[in-house]
C-alpha cells in the first residue's frame, strides 16, 4: 500500500495529546471496559518498563506487583479505549527498557529513583 494513504488514514487517530510518559515512571492508566451495554473504566498502576514503536503503533508495557504476582500490560497510547494516563510519579533511569525488574521481588521490584529536578 502507498506510504501516502496510509499516513493520511494514521493521521487521524493519532491523539492531539502528547503526554511524556517515559520509562521508569509510575502512571495509572484509565482504561474503558465495555461489559454488555455498560461502560466502565478500570485503573491499572504501575511502572512503565518500556516504550516501543511510534505513530499510532506507540504502545507502553506498565507492570504492577498484584498480591505477590508480576502482572504487565501493553496499552497502545492511541488507542480509544484509554481515557487518560495520570503520571503519578517520574523516574530517573539511565535505560531504555526495564526487563531486569521482572526478576526482583516485593519493594525491590519497585525501585526506581525518583526524578527531582531542581
């Protein structure tokens, strides 16, 4: 397909927003869940281990510890089905992708400096 009509279809999806979500830092995703005829939208919190892709391809993977259990979730940034991104906290890291805290356990799988600007 051309290049050109496929950046025009993209164009139009793409949120106006542009939130600096980076990695390392703890957000909560509101995510809208459709059960039936009912909408809702269900928090996630987490960290966010990595950001891939761009365009309307962008997505982040947010990990949360649940009840002692690593749970990760890959939400496109485009998507319609996310209300808002609330960044809780900013973290400083010195990586592009956070893998190594899939092996940690309890508060050390949260550790992440905070970002403290001056």
């Amino acid at each position: 397909m051309n290049t050109y009509l496929t950046n025009k279809i993209e164009k139009d999806h793409i949120k106006e927003e542009r939130l600096e979500v980076g990695v390392g830092d703890t957000i909560k995703v509101h995510n809208k869940i459709i059960e039936g005829e009912k909408a809702r939208i269900q928090i996630f919190e987490g960290i966010v281990l990595e950001r891939s892709h761009s365009g309307t391809h962008e997505n982040i993977v947010v990990r949360k510890i649940s009840k002692g259990i690593g749970v990760e979730r890959i939400y496109p940034l485009h998507s319609p089905n996310i209300a808002k991104i609330e960044i809780i906290r900013k973290g400083k890291v010195r990586r592009a992708k956070l893998h190594y805290l899939r092996d940690r356990i309890g508060k050390k799988a949260l550790l992440v400096k905070e970002n403290v600007k001056k």
